[in-house]
C-alpha cells in the first residue's frame, strides 16, 4: 500500500508544480512564434485571428490555451463557429452559450459569427462539403483582414468528423487561394497525454522544443480557471463528464499549435 500512496502523491506534486509553471511562467515560457514572423500583416505586431471550430464549446473546450494567450496580448481574435450544435436540438441555445463564453474569455461578441447553414449540420455521419466550407472561411478572412487562422488538425482531438472536415475546408482554402494567411493546427494527441492534465505540459514543451524550424508551438493556458469559468457557460453542456473532461484534458492547460503544411 506503500507505493500506490508514493506515486499518488508524486502525481499531486507535479500536478501542482505544472500548474505553478503556467501561472508564474517559472522558467521555460509560453512559446507562440509564430505571432512575431514578419512574414505576417506585414510585420504589425497585432494580428488578426480567426479561430475556425465546429461546435459551440470547441473553442473553450480544446483552444483556450491559445485563447487566453492571444487575448491577454491585444491580438484580433475572431471565432468563426460552423455550426449551432444542433445535434440536440438546442443549436440557438447553444449559439447564445458560445458568446456567454466568449465573454468570459474577452472575445467581444461581435467578434464571434455562428453559422447556421442547413448543409453544415452537427453530427457524427454528416458530411460537410469542402467546397462550402472553403468559401464561408475565405468571406470571413477577407471581411476580418485576417493573417492568421488556427483550427483543427487532420484527427480534430476527438476524430469527430465535423472537425476534420473543419481542417479540410482550411486545408483546401489555402491551397486554393493567393490570400497572405497562415493556418496553424492543434495538435492531437493520444488517449494517456489527453486525460493526463496540466502534467503534459511538460512533454509538449519539449516536443514543440525540439522543432528548430518555428513550424510547432506550444502554448501554456495562463489561466486555467478562466477556462474552466467559461466551459460553465455553456451550461446546456456543463455536466458531470464535461466537468472532468475540462478539470482532466490536457487541452485546458497546453495547446501545441504546429503549421499546417499545404
Ligand atoms: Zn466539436
């Protein structure tokens, strides 16, 4: 019974020593590059942001790492959300959830746009068409002025399919376009590093660390419970299994943003 309680106690300590490191930044800090390349707006030092998820709750859920970072440095972030989550029922439940958190995540709302199209339903077996989702996103990039877009990668976390269409329809746009825009893409990762907590935020550093040419950042959330406040707007969603999946995924405290390569 000796060991159990050591090993027990050793994940408590380095819980909290990671969740020290994110809030003081003892140190190794947040690393996001990829906001200081010239090769974006010309060198402006603010960026404009586009933030492309599926479902209200993505972007509290898996980006708020990135959120709060981008946020708390004046940088333009806009959220463009492609669905209402209708799977339910509720999907205008759950657009007004999505501007509730993105008030709390200083998001004004008129930077938020949910779209609500009848081929780009929520869904597991609904297929989004690349070509609609490429022409949404490029009417936003070319309204907002946006440099830069984070979204999804090929798995979408969870390998739900709306997600990796979401990375499709980015994926295609910038193949396809003369547009100045960079995608950069979240970086799954697999079932022991996602439910391991604050605790990866030490292998994702490491991993980003080892990536000499600037195409992967990792990017601490500097305030957690930030996040977890407001995960709790979404209040059509904030049940039990959510509440662990936020206070457990590693995606509430590190995401690693690698470029996505067309
Ligand atoms: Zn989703």
């Amino acid at each position: 019974m000796v060991w159990p309680a050591i090993i027990i106690g050793l994940l408590i300590l380095i819980w909290a020593v990671s969740l020290g490191k994110m809030h003081f930044g003892l140190g190794l800090n947040s690393k996001a590059g990829f906001l200081n390349d010239d090769r974006t707006a010309g060198g402006h030092s603010k960026k404009n942001v586009l933030l492309v998820v599926a479902h209200p709750d993505d972007e509290t859920m898996f980006f708020s790492p990135a959120i709060n970072y981008l946020t708390s440095r004046a940088h333009n972030l806009h959220i463009l959300c492609l669905s209402t989550g209708n799977a339910d029922g509720i999907g205008n439940v759950r657009k007004e959830e999505l501007y509730l958190a993105a008030a709390v995540l200083k998001i004004p709302c008129q930077h938020v746009k949910v779209v609500d199209h009848p081929d780009l339903q929520d869904g597991f077996g609904k297929v989004w068409t690349t070509d609609l989702l490429v022409a949404i996103i490029e009417q936003e990039i070319h309204s907002k002025a946006i440099d830069l877009i984070i979204t999804f990668d090929n798995y979408g976390v969870s390998g739900h399919c709306n997600h990796c269409d979401v990375q499709r329809g980015v994926r295609k746009l910038l193949q396809n376009t003369s547009l100045q825009v960079e995608a950069w893409e979240l970086v799954s990762t697999n079932i022991m590093r996602k439910y391991s907590g604050p605790l990866d935020i030490w292998l994702s550093m490491l991993l980003a660390g080892r990536c000499v040419d600037g195409q992967m950042h990792c990017v601490l959330n500097e305030s957690p419970y930030k996040s977890y406040q407001a995960m709790a707007q979404h209040k059509s969603q904030w049940i039990w299994f959510r509440k662990l999946f936020v206070s457990f995924s590693s995606y509430t405290y590190v995401n690693t943003l690698k470029r996505m390569k067309i």
